[in-house]
C-alpha cells in the first residue's frame, strides 16, 4: 500500500496513523485525530475505536497481527472483503508508529503531541501519572519512580520512542556536517519496525471519522534524557 514500509523481520508493513492537521491549541492531549491498523491479510486500514485498544494492539503487533476479524470486537460482521476505513488521499497528515510500545501501566497516560510542521522534531512524547505529574523524559520518570516505590512500575513500561511523518519535508532538514550531538538527538530518524497504527477521535470534536484533530508548535519540550 502507498505509504508503507514493509518489515523484513514480520513480512508485514508499518501502519501509517492519520495525524492532526495544522490548527493549534493549548489543550495537552494527544495530537492524533484518528487511531488506524492495517489488516496483514487484506492490507486495508481499519479504524480502532479506543486510544486504549490502539495501545494495547501495538503493543503486541509483533507476535499477534492485526486482522480484520480481530476488529469484529467492535464492528462484528466486519471481513477482509468490505471497503476500507479509510484509504491514503492527502486529506489527513499520516505518520509509521513503532510497534511493541508497551501499554502505560495502570492509571497512567501516554500523551503524544505532533509539533508544527517545519521544526526539527516531529513529536514529543509525555506520561501522566495518577497523581497528575507529567514526565517529558525517561529520566524524570525514572525520578519519580524512585519517590514512590510503593507504585509497583518499572521503567520498562514507559517508552519515549515518538512516530515519523510520511510527509517528506515535515520535519527541517539539517544541513550536512552542521548537527552537534545535542542536535542529532531532537532528528527524525527513518522507522524500521512492523505494523500498527491509532482512534480516539478529539472528544471536544465531532466523532467523524474524516475529522482533523490538532497539531501544536507550543507544547513544551521534553527534558533532555
């Protein structure tokens, strides 16, 4: 499929998740307008009803691919032989996510949030712990943890690793030899991983499918890991 970048080690391809469009808000939440996954049998995309279904799909997209029966849970009369959700025709902002990105542990949110286009970064990435305190690096979540053993998390289910646009020149290029180290870190790097993909559907919105969500060039930057 146009778009989509097969994985050698799955044999099946990375899952584009149609992403906000170019109208800003100072609301933290996620920029993601509509959550998708890419049968591996049939290829055509299907809409995923929750932020919470998403999540938990990709995280084990590696060793359980999504199938069009797999969304019979919420659409049960559902086959490979109906219409696609949604198909690539340049009215939505697409991005690959990385699979096996583990579920946030209980009570916990993972907040992705799309900066404007033209930048140096595509995204950043935040959890939010029960208590309300968001983290913007593996650092300041390990911090935390360590103030409330009592939690029961670990690090390993936390994950900063943020999606890439499919649009080319999104994200500012760097002129050759011009990157420090410090610069390299904040650089889009091309994704070679399997598939999945995003929905939840801005609550403040009207839930249709075609809807555009929000991208932001104010959202702070994460703390530096």
């Amino acid at each position: 499929m146009e778009g989509s970048t097969s994985n050698a080690a799955t044999g099946k391809e990375l899952v584009p998740c149609p992403l906000s469009s170019n109208k800003t808000s100072k609301r933290v939440g996620d920029s993601v307008a509509a959550y998708t996954v890419q049968c591996g049998k049939c290829s055509k995309w299907r809409f995923i009803p929750t932020k919470e279904k998403y999540e938990e799909i990709r995280e084990m997209i590696a060793q359980q691919p999504f199938l069009c029966e797999t969304a019979r849970e919420w659409q049960p009369d559902i086959t490979c032989d109906d219409e696609p959700d949604l198909v690539r025709d340049g009215s939505w902002r697409w991005a690959i996510d990385k699979p096996s990105i583990p579920q946030p542990p209980p009570g916990w949110q993972r907040i992705l949030r799309i900066r404007a286009e033209g930048g140096t970064k595509f995204a950043d990435v935040y959890y939010v712990a029960p208590s309300g305190k968001r983290s913007r690096s593996m650092v300041e979540v390990q911090s935390y943890l360590y103030e409330h053993p009592e939690l029961g998390v670990t690090s390993s289910q936390f994950s900063f690793q943020t999606p890439s646009p499919l649009e080319e020149d999104y994200v500012r290029k760097r002129r050759a030899g011009s990157a420090t180290l410090h610069d390299m870190s904040d650089t889009v790097m091309p994704v070679a991983a399997s598939p999945i993909s995003w929905i939840a559907p801005d609550q403040g919105r009207d839930l249709h499918f075609g809807g555009e969500g929000n991208s932001t060039s104010d959202a702070e930057p994460p703390a530096e890991s």
